[in-house]
C-alpha cells in the first residue's frame, strides 16, 4: 500500500488541540484513501471516523467526548450531504471537521469558566 498512515506518537505533553488536529489529519487520510478506492462518501467518513476515534482514545481521551466528536462529525457530515446531494466530497468532509471544531470550542470555553 503506498499510503501510509502516521503512526500514533505517544508524547504527554501534546495539548489537546494538537491531538485534534493530529486525530483529524488521520481522519482525512482514511478519508482519501476510501474515496480513491470507489468507496461512497458516507462509508470513507465512517472508516474516517472510526480512525480519528482510535487516535484519540489511544491517545487517553474519554469514551465520552470521543462519542461526542464523533457524533458531531457525523452530524456535519449528514447536514452537508443533505443540503447539498451532489457536492463535493471534500466539502462535505469539510463541514464535518467544522461541526467537530466547533463542539471542541464549546467545550474548552465550558471547562474554562
């Protein structure tokens, strides 16, 4: 396979964002990787999904904001796809990160206060 995914680095002291950025740069290969493959969008984000998830709790995180990211890229995901049927697949996978951003936001700003 000449795609090859990063590993996970196990470092204590990446911040939280960073990890998520890291867990969403996995989430795009996969992406990519199962669209190149024929795959339909809506499975490439699941196994895109699933990826970032793995990350993540391999990482430490909580099953529960793990749940939580991942039901909010589903979210974008689905809200796209809907809104626009036959856009593009990027995009789409766009709106996706943009829904996780935005619960990731809400939660830092929630735990700081």
């Amino acid at each position: 396979m000449g795609d090859i995914l990063n590993p996970v680095i196990e470092d204590s002291f990446i911040s939280t964002e960073d990890l998520a950025e890291y867990a969403g740069d996995i989430a795009m290969q996969i992406y990519k990787i199962e669209l190149d493959k024929g795959n339909k969008p809506s499975n490439a984000v699941s196994k895109a999904i699933e990826g970032a998830n793995n990350v993540l709790r391999d990482a430490g995180c909580p099953d529960k904001i793990c749940d939580m990211l991942a039901t909010a890229a589903i979210k974008g995901f689905s809200d796209y796809m809907i809104k626009n049927p036959k856009g593009d697949p990027m995009d789409a996978f766009d709106a996706a990160g943009e829904y996780v951003n935005e619960i990731l936001e809400l939660e830092f700003k929630n735990s700081e206060e």
